[in-house]
C-alpha cells in the first residue's frame, strides 16, 4: 500500500511538472492538477450509526465518516477583460457593452506606491471532477463536492454595476472598518487587501497579491447565498451522513485552500496570504483551484441516528 502511495504521488508530480511548462493553462492541466494528497487531506474522523430494518427485525449499523478537500471551483483573476488564462472558458466571459476595460490605472511616476489595479475574476466548476473520485476511491469512500464541471458560477463581466462600481458594498461595514474582512494583517506586515468591496479594483503595488484577493472576493461571493451580485451559488445541502462546506473565510483552510493553476502550477494548496511563490504573471492573469471540505459516510441503513467523531 506505501509503496503503492508514492508510486501515485511520483507520477502526480511528473504530471504536474510537465504540464507547468506550459504557458497556456487548459482543462488538460487542470485535470492533472487533482493528483494531490496535500489539497486532498483524506483522514477517517469518526462513526455514522443507521438503522437498518429488514421484515423481521432491526439493528444498528456502522460506516466510517471520512473528511477531505474537493476541488468544487476554478477561480481565475486576470486583468484583461476577455482574456480568462484558462482557455477553453475565455467564451464564457466576453467584452460586452458595460464590460470592456480592463488593467491597472497608473500616473506613470517613477516612485508611485499607491497603483490602482482592476481584475475581472471568474468562477467555474473544476473539470476534474471524474478524474478525481477515481484518485479518491484508492483512500476510500469518497464525498461529493458541491461544483459542477464547467459551471459558470461567477461571471465579473455580468455582474457590472456590483464588481465595477462597488454598489452597494462600498457603503457596508466592512469595507469603511479598517481591520474588519482582511487578508492578513497590519502587525503581522503581510496584509494583501480588503474583502469588501467584493469588487475588481483595489490598490496593491503586487499584481500576484492583487489576483489573490480578488479571487478570494469570488470565491467568498458565491459561498453565500443572498448576496448583491449577479452570481449562482457553490453550495450543497446537508443531507444524512453527508456535511459540505459552508462559508469561505480568508485565511481559514477549515473553509477552503486554494491550489496555483498559472502562472505556475503547484502540487500542493495554502490560504492567503502565503510566502511561498508568488510569481507575477506577464499578462496579469491568474487562476486557482478552489478546494472544499467535506464530511460523508457510507449509507448503512434507512435512518440515520447520529455520528461520533474522533478527539
């Protein structure tokens, strides 16, 4: 079984390495990129209990509740309006008549510090979705995710008024309290932005860091249902023996973590903000995968009476 473990892990890592040589990010890549048991985290967390009733008699049945990541959601944050580094889903996100620009707004001074940056991010179900129950099913009982493959859930260039003119987010508590819905903080001199507005322009003198907020705004939008935004929501139902993720909250991996698709492709996932990479992309463009935990088990029987977990 180890040896059988790393012989996965070894050829996750040749896939991953092949495919970050290239420039252009494809659904191809992004399928690959699932062969990862750190975004993956499968661990056994306790006992579903069923009843299970037959003509004659009852009793009470056992399933082990397992816990891990899935991959629910694609989350591209890139400058260009049109230019969506994945490409198989630049189509869904066209120019339109109150979506053209893009970029970043400069005053063209040497020692400027404070640059206004704009991103138009996108949403899509992971394609992967095949792929990697196929790679879960070798742990063992696998839980679903809530994405859909290829399923826009975030659009910025349908959601104008919202993501290009901050209405109404820019008048809420959290965008006017310094301190309130940040990545990372002032103390800790790692502060990448502010969630609110959950808009497309910030200031940031870092365009990774840039991406990497305004991809978590996406992603926190369509965690939440009832939000201000022209959106569809990532979310599934809490059934019996099955618990999916709830809201995602920056610098939270009990919420979700997120994977690098461009401009380099990792192996392995981290919240923001992160020291690790940070590589800028030339076009300004990037993308993520955004994982997910989950909690399941296996039905064992016609009532579900409750679940034990592990300390």
């Amino acid at each position: 079984m180890m040896c059988s473990r790393r012989l996965r892990a070894g050829i996750a890592a040749i896939m991953l390495t092949a495919a970050s040589s290239s420039f252009a990010l494809n659904t191809a890549t992004i399928v690959s990129s699932v062969f990862s048991p750190d975004c993956l985290e499968y661990r056994v967390v306790g006992i579903c209990y069923w009843l299970f009733c037959t003509y004659f008699s009852c009793s009470v049945e056992t399933s082990v509740k397992v816990r891990h990541y899935v991959p629910d959601a694609v989350v591209s944050s890139y400058s260009n309006t049109g230019g969506n580094p994945w490409i198989e889903a630049q189509s869904m996100s066209p120019p339109n008549a109150s979506a053209k620009g893009g970029g970043d707004g400069t005053t063209n001074h040497d020692n400027e510090n404070n640059l206004a940056k704009f991103k138009n991010a996108d949403v899509i179900g992971h394609p992967g979705g095949y792929v990697f129950s196929q790679f879960v099913s070798s742990s063992g009982y696998a839980c679903e995710g809530a994405g859909t493959a290829f399923m826009p859930y975030l659009l910025s260039v349908y959601d104008t008024i919202a993501w290009r003119y901050n209405v109404p987010e820019m008048f809420y508590p959290e965008a006017l309290t310094p301190g309130m819905r940040e990545i990372g903080t002032r103390s800790e001199r790692n502060l990448w932005g502010n969630v609110y507005p959950r808009g497309g322009f910030l200031h940031q003198v870092n365009d990774y860091q840039s991406g990497a907020v305004v991809a978590q705004r996406a992603g926190d939008i369509v965690t939440r249902s009832g939000q201000l935004h022209v959106y569809q929501t990532l979310l599934a139902d809490e059934e019996d023996g099955y618990w999916p993720a709830g809201e995602l909250i920056e610098t939270d991996a009990e919420t979700g973590k997120w994977q690098e698709l461009t401009p380099t492709l990792s192996n392995t996932c981290a919240v923001f903000p992160h020291t690790d990479g940070q590589v800028q992309a030339q076009q300004g463009d990037y993308a993520w995968a955004l994982w997910r935990p989950y909690a399941c088990c296996e039905r064992e029987g016609q009532v579900f009476l409750g679940s034990t977990d592990f300390q």
